[in-house]
C-alpha cells in the first residue's frame, strides 16, 4: 500500500478487503489514555444508579426465590421448589455481572443490605401457599421485565455494552416469566 496516493488507496480499500492501518495505530496510542467513562459522557453516574437499582433488584428476588425454595420444599410440588433455586442462582448470576459492569464503568456496586429493598424494583415475599409463591414470582419477573425494557430503552445510544448486558439479562427474565406463567395454568 505505500507510495500511493490516498484517493487511490481508499479506492483499493472499497475493492480488497484492508486494514486501514493507521487508525489501527491511532487507538493503540491512545489505549493508555482510555477511562472507564469514555464515551459515557455526562450519563456515567446516571448508568450506575440504573445498574445499581437492577442489582438491588436482583439481589431481592434471589432471597425471595431461595426463601420460596426451603419454604415449599415438600408440598405438593416439588419439582416447582427445585426450580425456585434454579431461578435463584440465575438471579444471582444476574447480579454478578451486573456488579461487575458497575466496576467497570468505575463505579461501586452497592450490596448494602439495610437499603436493598428501597432500591429493589420488585419486593420480597414471605407467602405461605406455592401458588402464591408462584404468583408473586411471576409478579416480580414481569416487573424486572419493564425495569430492564425501560433501561435498555434508556441506555440503547449512549452505553452499547450495557445495553447488550441488560437484553441479555431481560431474556432469561422473559424465560422465567413464561415457566411462572405456564406453572399457574397447569
């Protein structure tokens, strides 16, 4: 490619399929300079808070699956019982990657137990009957299910990475929401 004139290897680049080398160049000087905010702009705080919302929210439906696993083992469903822990690791895994995008973003996820429920979008359930139980699990998947539509909404020009995390998360909401659904008809 060298010794020819730029118009001619922009011309090149349309008809082979190149590199173009210099811009190459241009982000590895630039990669000691990157911040965790770069690009974010003035949204980087506002992403954490939203984030740390989703991971508060995420943390009290992973205690409200756990609590509806030990308290419905033994009923009348008790392939419904494992299942709730099921739904709680994913709920937990959920949270993990949450936290970590926080971290990466330069923020601090907040785990803060005495709080967790006023920043939860979805609340704890102590009910005693499964179909309750199930009931309120539903509930509370359908309200992840419009806290992260409205996030991905939020988040879909100005942090891409974060938006992928969150369609992620929101299929395996959409999933459990579905399993919850077809269990109460049954």
């Amino acid at each position: 490619m060298s010794g020819k004139a730029p118009a001619h290897r922009d011309q090149e680049m349309q008809t082979h399929l190149a590199l173009d080398l210099d811009a190459i160049e241009a982000v590895r000087n630039k990669a000691g300079t990157l911040d965790a905010d770069e690009g974010l702009g003035p949204w980087r705080e506002e992403i954490i808070a939203l984030l740390n919302g989703a991971l508060a929210t995420e943390l009290v439906c992973t205690l409200r699956y756990r609590r509806h696993h030990f308290t419905a083992d033994g009923m009348a469903a008790p392939k419904i019982a494992e299942e709730f822990l099921v739904h709680a690791n994913e709920e937990l895994a959920h949270a993990d990657r949450l936290a970590r995008r926080i971290v990466q973003l330069g923020g601090k996820p907040d785990f803060a137990p005495q709080t967790l429920l006023e920043r939860s979008h979805a609340a704890y359930d102590e009910a005693q009957d499964l179909k309750a139980m199930m009931r309120a699990n539903l509930v509370a998947e359908r309200v992840a299910i419009e806290s992260y539509s409205q996030m991905i909404a939020l988040t879909r020009d100005k942090d891409p990475a974060t938006r992928r995390l969150l369609e992620d998360i929101l299929r395996d909401e959409q999933e459990h929401a579905e399993e919850l659904k077809s269990w109460l008809a049954d």
